[in-house]
C-alpha cells in the first residue's frame, strides 16, 4: 500500500526504439533512483485529414529517419463548455498515443495499462493528465502507462441517419482499436507483456471498455482484464445525429444527398467545425457510439452484453454520488434513456421510472449508474469471469470523476488532509495491484452470481472508518431492486408476445446463475449419488458374474473364449 513519491528532475537523456512502421525518439526522465523512457507523439494512424476525415483509421505507414516523440502532439479536436478542462492545443492530425515505462522493464516484461479518457465522447484528452503522477504512481511501479488519442465530437462519431461505407459509424471506437492492436503488436519493444494489458477508462472511457467486452469484432486476447470506472454506457440507435444535423444546418451543408453532405462536411475547416459544435452544444443530447452493422451490432448495450460478453477478470468503481441529479434535469429524457440501456422498451416501465423519480429526483443519475455496474458484474461473474466491485466514498470526493484526483491526480488539491492523503496513498496501489494480476485489496472478495460482495474505500479520521470488505450485500441495493428486478417485472409483463424473446436474454443469464447456484449448493450430495450408484452398479455386475461362473460355467467359458473373445475386442475397438 506504500507508494514513494520521488520528484521528477528532468531529462538525463534521448532514448531511441525502433518499431515495425521505423524509429523514435523519446527521452528519459531520471525520477529518483529510475529510469523512465518516455514516449509521446507515437503515431499509430494515419493522420485522417482531407478525404480521410469521418473514415476509419488507417495504421501509420513507415517513415524514413527518426520520429521526434520527445513532446506532446496537439489534442483531438474539442471545444466545449461542458468540460471543466478545455483543451488549449488541438488538431485534426491528433491519432497518437503515449507511453511512460521503466528502464527495468527492458529485462523483465511488465504489465500494460492502457488508459483511455473520459468527456463523454465529446471532450478531454489524451495529453491533458498529470506527467510526474502517472510517472510516480505506475511507471516507478513497473507498470507500463499507455493513453492514446481518439476523434470526440462530430469528427469521432459522425451521423447523417445513414451509414456509407467511406463513412462509417463511431470512428472513433475504430481509432481506440487500433492503437490497442498497434500496443499489442509493439509493446515489447518498449518492456511491456502484451498478454497482460489492462485497460482501464473512467466515464466515457470505462462505457468504451464495456462496449469492447461485449463487441463480437474485439479479439480474446486484446486484453487480459479491464477497470471499469463510472461507466454510463447509453448506447443506442442514432444518439449522435441530432448533434450532426444541428452543426451540418449550421454550416450549410444541408443536402438532399447524404454523400453530397459528407463531402460538404469534409471541405469546411476543423477549426470552422469545432466552432459550430461550441456554439450548438446547447442543442443536442448525448454524444457518442452507436448501433452499426460490425463493432456494435446491437440497438443497446444490455441486447450487446447478454450475447457477446467476454468474460474477463475486472475491477467495477463507482462513487457514492456518481451524477446526482437537481430539479432541472429532464426526468423524462433520462428515463427514456436509461430504460432503453437496460432493455425496457414498454410505456408502462417507462411510467414507472417517471413516476419514482419525479418524486426522487437527486437519486436518478447514481441509482441508474450503481444499478447498471450491478448488472455488469453479473454479466461478467455469471459468465464466468472474476468481478470485484468497489465504492468509493471518501467525503468531500464522491462525485463522478473525484476519484481520479487519487489516481492519476485529475483536478489535484492544493493541500490534502489526513484522509485524503491516506487515499492518494491506498487507490492507486488497489489499480497496481489488480493489474500485476493480485487481489486489489487484502479481504477484498469478488461479487457472487447475485451480486453480492463489494468494498468500500473511504478514511475518515473522526468516525475511524477505513477501507472495509462489505460481505453478502449489494451495494445501494434499493437502486438495484427497482432497475434490475421491478422494473423488469413490469417490462416483461407488457411485451408483446413476438419480443418475448427479447426478454429471455436476461432470464437466460438468471438461469445460468441459478443453475450455478444450485451446483454450488448441491455439487457434495450429486457427487455422493454418483459414487453410490457407480458402487451399487459394480456390486450388482460383481454379484452377476459370479453368479454366471457358478451355475453357467460352461457357457459362460465358451462364449468369452476363443473366437468369442476376439469377437468383443474387435467390437470394442470399431465402436
């Protein structure tokens, strides 16, 4: 739980690594006693300027002479009013990504973690997090730290109500899976162990994690396990168009041909797109992946899961407060969205929600959110992967996001307390040690099929409350009867008849669950039957032959030797 903190003294020296597309230069940072190489600027993709903007990445062909990747490239393209971290410095050509690995890794693989941000697919970036945290908490660690960049925004997610195969949905996802691939297919050139990369993402980041765990394209062996931080995954149907619709009208391509529109959209100016976006974001909703024909085949994340779901050992956080929500929320705009994530598409589940929460307004985002990482760690225990789910509460930081001032030093404080250096100190040696491949905490015990089993990461110096396992319960678990089985109730019991096997996508893993269950309960006594009854059968036949060798000797003798004998070793052998 001990994390030295060493302070970052500056460049001691260039540091060159040659990969499959040429060579780069990176520099070292001494930090202490080590070494770390560090890599910025690396491209994985071409940069998707001109005809390649809206289009899937295309991987970075080879260049000639030395790459400089001693600095940072501009970030995506963003602009917005949402974030409280608007970036300065942005490009078009933004596709690179970002390593921080330890001199030692060079003669010991180490593990990968792959970081990718948050913004609500909209905004933020890949350049925009703390250097010497990052460098302090994981690279001094032996933990290799990887962040790439990806398009946010109408450049990421383009959306027209039609897609063309130039341009295609959520480029953005596209641009996220091959710099995993090119990290995959490079990193030991760098000291890291591709079988034992771990992505983890918060907010935006970690619903991209869950779209990839259940994405029937993503490979096995992408990646060995995950960190799944504050995740809202709202996928659906043409999310993103209303925001393309609103900034194309804004920008006067407008068109009666949707490729004629693309090609409009392609010869205005970044900087005339982004200043479009700033100034409609008022006017649209949600931004971000939705249903296409490949990546995400499904209309919602809950239909994705329940078919495709790879099963991997993960970490589940959410913050007590998550969005808490005030009056002017639109109640019946996130209703309509939260039911569709969880597969609920009756008016009388829709009513239902309306009616808790217009009631209960302050709870509807958090309980949506708890509810949700709920259902994703029985999506991945009940098909048979490892879930430890955590709850992180220390006062004063228990809204989305607050958790990364700890982590990776996100909106750092200018003095911490007791508490919260206690924290700054324990998180991120719980993301350490669940990515070495260890239990994240000592008494940390992974959630059951129900659901059950969380930790609870708070310190509060007056109370005396520390860290502390929370045994056979589910966390907010009013939240979750209401989302997980009320509301399913009530969805079930309107479905028309011809989507009722719609619905057995979930009762198919309730199933698998009890099924599971009672094999764990009953796994001792069907084994004892299976013994007795193995016994009584060789007892009876025992007894049989005896029987025969006394009373029918001679033909018994006649029929098992000579060429009866033969006769049944032959048949055993054909059969």
């Amino acid at each position: 739980m001990i994390c030295f903190i060493f302070i970052l003294v500056g460049i001691v020296e260039g540091n060159r690594v040659r990969v499959s597309t040429g060579v780069l230069e990176g520099k070292v940072e001494r930090v202490g006693p080590h070494k770390i190489n560090v890599f910025k600027n690396v491209p994985f993709a071409e940069p998707p300027l001109k005809d390649l903007r809206f289009q899937s990445p295309l991987p970075k062909k080879r260049w000639r002479g030395i790459w400089d990747a001693t600095e940072y490239s501009p970030a995506c393209m963003s602009n917005s009013s949402r974030t409280t971290s608007p970036q300065s410095n942005v490009d078009e050509d933004c596709l690179y990504l970002n390593i921080w690995a330890d001199e030692r890794c060079m003669n010991r693989a180490c593990p990968v973690l792959f970081y990718i941000h948050g913004g609500g697919f909209y905004y933020d970036s890949a350049i925009m997090f703390n250097e010497t945290e990052i460098i302090n908490k994981f690279a001094v660690n032996e933990i290799i730290f990887v962040i790439p960049a990806y398009r946010l925004g109408i450049f990421g997610f383009l959306d027209l109500g039609m897609e063309l195969p130039l341009t295609p949905y959520n480029v953005g996802l596209y641009d996220i899976l091959l710099s995993l691939r090119w990290i995959q297919k490079e990193i030991s050139n760098f000291g890291g162990d591709k079988r034992r990369i771990t992505l983890v993402g918060n907010s935006a980041g970690a619903s991209t994690i869950a779209y990839l765990m259940s994405s029937p394209v993503v490979e096995p062996g992408a990646f060995a396990q995950a960190v799944i931080d504050s995740s809202v995954p709202l996928l659906r149907p043409h999310q993103t168009q209303q925001m393309c619709d609103t900034i194309s009208g804004y920008v006067r391509c407008k068109s009666k041909s949707i490729e004629e529109e693309v090609q409009c959209l392609k010869e205005i100016s970044a900087e005339e797109l982004l200043l479009a976006s700033r100034d409609t974001e008022d006017d649209f909703g949600e931004v971000g992946p939705q249903t296409d024909r490949f990546l995400i085949p499904k209309e919602n994340f809950f239909q994705m899961a329940s078919t495709y779901w790879q099963p991997k050992p993960l970490l589940i956080i959410t913050t007590t407060d998550e969005m808490s929500s005030d009056a002017d929320d639109d109640i019946e705009g996130l209703c309509q969205a939260y039911c569709h994530a969880f597969n609920y598409h009756t008016r009388e589940a829709y009513d239902k929600c309306v009616e808790k929460y217009s009631v209960d307004v302050y709870h509807t985002k958090k309980d949506f959110i708890h509810a949700m990482h709920t259902q994703i760690s029985l999506f991945n225990t009940r098909a048979g992967g490892t879930s430890y789910r955590g709850v992180f509460a220390l006062d004063g930081s228990t809204h989305h996001a607050n958790d990364l001032t700890f982590l990776i030093g996100l909106h750092p404080k200018e003095k911490m307390n007791s508490d919260q250096t206690l924290m700054n100190s324990l998180y991120p040696e719980i993301f350490r040690r669940f990515i070495r491949g260890e239990k994240p905490a000592n008494g940390w015990i992974p959630t059951d099929l129900d659901g059950k089993n969380y930790f609870y990461l708070t310190f509060n110096n007056i109370t005396k409350a520390t860290p502390t396992p929370v045994i056979g319960k589910i966390y907010n678990q009013k939240a979750v009867d209401f989302w997980l089985s009320y509301l399913r109730l009530i969805n079930k019991q309107n479905l028309p008849q011809e989507e009722s096997s719609i619905e057995n996508l979930n009762q198919f893993y309730d199933s698998k669950a009890q099924l599971s269950h009672v094999d764990k309960i009953s796994i001792f006594w069907t084994t004892l039957a299976l013994v007795i009854i193995i016994a009584t059968g060789v007892l009876i036949c025992t007894s049989l032959r005896l029987f025969l060798r006394y009373h029918y000797f001679a033909d018994y003798r006649i029929a098992m030797g000579g060429e009866g004998r033969k006769l049944l070793i032959r048949n055993v052998r054909n059969s």
